[in-house]
C-alpha cells in the first residue's frame, strides 16, 4: 500500500511537471450589448407654444428614430422609423382618425390639443388633448429614443416609449434589466414593443408584421424584468413586480441574459454565452422570419 501511494505521488509530480498549474477562472465580462452607449446626445425636437401641426405636417427627432405625424384623416400618430427603410412602427396615436382636416396645436397655456378642422380654444372641437392647462411655458419635446412629451414646470404628460438597450442584463452596471409599459427595443429586422395593454410583441421590419408575441394583452401597464436567477418576467403594474403574468421559465441559470439579435430571433444565454459561443437556454425561434 506505500508503494502505491508512492507511485501514485511520482505519478502526480510527474504530470504537474507537464502542465502549468490550474488557475481560478477570471470573471465573465459583460457582453458589449449589456452596456448602454455613449453616443454623443444629439439634441431634442422642440414644438414651442403657438405653433402647430396641419394635416400632413411632420416633427422628426435629432436622432432620426421617431417622427410625429399629423395625418389627413386626422389621427395624430406617433412613429418609429424603419432603420431598413421599411414601413414605420406606429408606437402611439392620438385615436382620432374620422375628422379630416384636423390639426394639433401646442396653445400658450401648455396644453398640446387635436382640434378638428374650424376648431379652436375659443371656438371648441378638441378631439384629443394632454391635459396640461395651466402650464404657460409648456412646450412638445420629441427626446432620442422615441419618447413624445408635454414638457411643463408642473405636470407634464408623455407617451412613455423609450427605448431601450437590446440586451437586458441583470446586474450590470449601465445596463438596464427592466422594460416599462411603451417601451421598445430594436435590432437590425425587428422591433420589440412592451404595448401598453400588457402583450410583449415583436414586429418584423421589412413589413411591420407582428412575428411573436407573449400573448398577455388585457393587463395595461405590465412590467417585464430580466431577473437575477435567469428568468425574464412580465409582472402586472403594481409598486412591487409580484405578480406574473408570463415568464420564460429560465430561472435555473443565474446571470443569464436576453438578447434582442440582428437575425430576429429573441434569445436567452447563459452568462457567459452568446452567438457564436451558444448557450441559449431559451428564444422566440424566430430567426430569420
């Protein structure tokens, strides 16, 4: 027995001398897409007060990802633009299609009104307005990313549409690992929209066509979070995320990620996977659609 345990040491020192000492493994860096650009700020779009917007009259963002439209059959219609010059993703409206000739004015008093045609503040027929009265000052502000404000010095009003990063990544500094109701998040053929009706959906570039989706509309104001333990979750609105309403079902894999990708597809890696490294432990399946 001592001459075994003796041969099984020479064995070992022989084998240490052949190979270089193990070592701890070094963290995994983040993915590049977990971390927010810094891209310089190119400026918001101002409407200031007394101006407005006929039918057919446009208000592009500085960074080319959104425009506001007054349309002729009087919708007020809010849109993202197509990176591949495809048609554009409407993100949000005003509903008051039917009233040709219908126009929005951003009035001295702060309020952001659709009035229909002949109308006025001092005459009426406002078909929509942000009910922001009372707010002199008060101006529209298209922001980077896709986000419509009523910017005041008391109560404002806003679509809610920012963008987001294309990867949701928990605990990572810069990174965010939540998605709010109107939000939205892009890759080269997709958008993925958060709609305010609580229904995660995608949305094919080439033709706007909806491509996936979580199938949780008819829950206004649900949250998704990308959770610590691998597992992304939609949550009805409430001051504390609680209560699910859909989830991938990852939460075996801590540090995992999602990922938005150029190919369509909607995937969740592992931490310290990624395309062309694998590691996917769930998607949407809808790469090249």
């Amino acid at each position: 027995m001592i001459r075994t345990a003796a041969a099984g040491l020479l064995a070992a020192a022989v084998m240490a001398g052949l190979a270089p000492a193990a070592q701890a493994a070094d963290p995994v860096p983040p993915t590049p897409k977990c971390v927010l650009p810094t891209d310089p700020w190119p400026g918001s779009t101002e409407m200031m007060p007394g101006r407005q917007l006929r039918s057919g009259d446009t208000l592009l963002a500085k960074d080319n990802k959104s425009v506001l439209v007054m349309e002729a059959d009087g919708n007020l219609a809010f849109y993202l633009i197509n990176s591949t010059g495809g048609p554009k993703h409407q993100i949000w409206s005003s509903g008051t299609s039917g009233h040709p000739g219908a126009y929005a004015a951003m009035q001295k008093d702060g309020n952001f009104v659709v009035y229909e045609a002949g109308g006025s503040a001092e005459t009426g027929g406002a078909l929509w307005a942000s009910n922001t009265t009372d707010q002199l000052g008060g101006y529209l502000v298209i922001y980077p990313g896709g986000n419509l404000s009523v910017h005041t010095s008391g109560k404002g009003w806003s679509t809610y549409t920012f963008e987001e990063p294309s990867a949701f990544c928990p605990d990572i500094q810069g990174s965010r690992g939540t998605l709010v109701s109107g939000s939205w998040t892009q890759s080269a053929s997709v958008w993925l929209v958060l709609q305010p009706d609580g229904n995660l959906v995608m949305y094919r570039k080439r033709d706007d066509k909806a491509i996936w989706s979580s199938g949780t509309w008819g829950h206004p104001g649900a949250m998704g979070r990308m959770q610590t333990d691998g597992n992304l979750v939609l949550y009805k609105p409430a001051p504390q995320l609680v209560d699910s309403i859909w989830s991938t079902g990852t939460f075996w894999s801590p540090g995992a990620y999602a990922l938005l990708q150029d190919d369509g597809n909607f995937v969740i890696y592992k931490r310290d996977g990624g395309p062309g490294k694998g590691g996917a432990i769930w998607s949407t399946g809808t790469y090249g659609q």
